[in-house]
C-alpha cells in the first residue's frame, strides 16, 4: 500500500502509487498483481492521471526466494500495467524481468522483456 | 545446474546458496553469501579487499597461470550423455583435483622461500639493537656468559668495545 512504483511500459503512465494488492497480507512481492493509481503520466497517452489501473510488479528492491533456495532483488520497483484480464496495455516493457513471470502466467511481458534475469 | 562464481570473493555458489541482485542494466551480480553482499553494498573494490581472490590474484598470493584452471570452462552448449565420456570425467576430476594441490603448494613455498631467513635476519638485528632491554649492559660485562650462544658473544664484544670508548 502506498508504495510508488516506477512504470516501464509504454502505458503513457509514469508514476503509480499501490492501493491494493490482489494477494497476500503482507502487500505486493515480485510478480504480485496490484491495484495503482496513476500519479503521473504522459500527455497523450493510453492511461490519464487519476485512473484506477491493474499492474504486475516486474522489479522489487525486496528480495524474494527463487525456486532453488536462492533470492533476488533488484534495483527499484517497477510495474507493468495490465487491463483486468492480465494482458499488458503497452506495446513494450523496458529494463530486466524475472522469469518467475512465466509461473504466474504472464509470458507476454515476459516475450516483451529486453532482458530476463 | 550451474556453479556460479561469487562476484565479491570468486569462491564457488553451489544452487540454493546466496543472493543476486539485478541492476537496472541487466547485470547480474551474484554473491556466496551475505558477507560479500554486505561488502558490495559498502562499494567496496574486490581488488582491495585482502579476502578475496581477485586481491590473492593481483598480488601474486595464488597460482594464476595454470593449465589446470583451463578445464574449467563455462560452456553454454550441453553435451551429449557418452558412459564412457562421464566416467573418464570423473576421474580425470580427483586427478587434476590432486595435480592443483599440488601445483598449489609448491607456488606457497616458493613465495614463501626467503622468509625464514629474512625472519631470523631481523630477529638477529633485533637483539643486537635492543639487548639493553632484557640485561643492563653492566651486568653483560660482569657476566659474559649471559647467554650460552654464539650470536650473543659477538654481542657481548660489541658492548666491550662501547664500555673501552667510554673509558
């Protein structure tokens, strides 16, 4: 909650601060969904300042345990927004994504993906 | 499965083990354990740090040029599963295993070969210098068997040649 998060799609959003995330008590990890509002955003784009948006987490500074025992963490914290049926709005995704998005059914970030750590 | 190498120390992540952290550029930077993440977060250099081996390396410490490290290759093609292949592998590990320790300890001695003398050298400079300290010089004098060995008699001389300046 109240976490902002930087955008790296094409969205036309920039800034987007958590009110909710869809699953678990302790807030959004990586590859969470979340509900944002959209704090910042380009003029002329897909997503207005304001709007109620979908995103999943793609980046976290938290680290989270992989499935061999090992953890990972990132530089900041990152979204790529998704309408309510999980498919992305932008055409693109910037920087590095987990590949622990295939897991939770999100391969279409990751093909968007410049890198996949 | 893959062995990383730890990017602080170099040592070897085994799977399951340690932390990586993934830079806003794609650069993956994989740490042994929290102790290297620790010292990554201080930006400390790896080069500087006495621990590690990129320091061992650069000052000479470890046996860099070896044919022995050249089997250790990262190969990013699998190779085809051979009986025989993966036997003679296993073996030819504890071998090459054996031939490095070995190679290893013989590079320590002789990195270390000086030392002894260097350090009885000094030990020697040391008593000659500082003899005062554990016997007066007048009780040299009285008793010039103080101490039974030869470097001390040289010592004792060279305070009976100080006591005839002063007479």
């Amino acid at each position: 909650m109240r976490t902002n998060l930087k955008v790296v799609d094409n969205s036309g959003a920039k800034r987007v601060m958590c009110i909710q995330a869809l699953k678990g008590k302790k807030g959004a990890r990586l590859g969470d969904t979340i509900v944002a509002s959209v704090k910042e955003a380009q003029p002329g784009g897909k997503v207005k300042k304001g709007q109620v948006v979908y995103g999943v987490v793609v980046r976290a500074a938290m680290q989270k345990g992989r499935s061999d025992g090992s953890l990972v963490k990132f530089d900041d914290n990152a979204v790529v927004l998704v309408n309510k049926q999980g498919e992305p709005i932008g055409t693109r995704v910037f920087g590095p994504v987990p590949h622990e998005l295939r897991k939770k059914k999100h391969v279409k970030i990751l093909s968007l993906a410049q890198h996949i750590a | 499965m893959r062995l990383e190498k730890c990017w602080f120390c170099s040592s070897t992540i085994y799977p399951g083990h340690g932390i990586q952290f993934v830079r806003n550029d794609a650069k993956i930077f994989r740490f042994c354990r929290s102790k290297c993440h620790k010292n990554f977060k201080m930006k400390r250099n790896p080069r500087k740090v006495k621990w590690t081996k990129a320091y061992r390396r650069l000052h000479g410490k470890d046996m860099t040029q070896d044919a022995t490290f050249e089997f250790e290759r990262k190969r990013n093609r699998p190779e085809r599963y051979d009986r025989n292949l993966t036997e003679n592998t296993l073996k030819a590990i504890k071998v090459i295993d054996k031939v490095r320790s070995r190679r290893e300890e013989t590079h320590i001695k002789n990195r270390m070969k000086g030392k002894k003398s260097k350090i009885t050298k000094e030990a020697l400079k040391e008593l000659d210098q500082q003899i005062h300290m554990i016997k007066a010089p007048g009780a040299m004098v009285k008793d010039a068997s103080a101490t039974t060995s030869a470097k001390v008699t040289v010592k004792v001389q060279h305070d009976t040649d100080e006591n005839r300046m002063e007479e």
